[in-house]
C-alpha cells in the first residue's frame, strides 16, 4: 500500500522521541508518493488518492 503519510514514523512517536527528526521527512515521504503516481501513469492509472491519516502514528 503506498501512502501520504509517513508510516514509518511510528517507532519514533510511540517511543515519545519528539527531540529528533523523522528518518523520512514528511516532505520526502510525500514526494515519493507523488513520483510513485507519475511511474504508473503509463500504465494506464490516471488517478491518485491520498490517503487521510485517522490510525496513524499522527492521529
């Protein structure tokens, strides 16, 4: 499942480590997110959704 939202950041929240930065900044995550949308283009996709984060380590 590809995602806005960065997943991968759940380690860090749920330990309270708010002092240091994401691995992947959010800007990043979104960005391969988006480059992921223009690989499948040609493919025949001509949509993305963006998923919203209720369940995430964000919520």
């Amino acid at each position: 499942m590809v995602t806005g939202y960065n997943q991968g950041d759940w380690d860090r929240l749920m330990k309270g480590e708010y002092d240091r930065p994401p691995e992947v900044s959010d800007a990043q995550n979104m960005d391969n997110t988006l480059y992921m949308g223009e690989l499948i283009e040609p493919l025949g996709f001509d949509s993305i959704w963006a998923t919203e984060h209720y369940g995430s380590a964000y919520s």
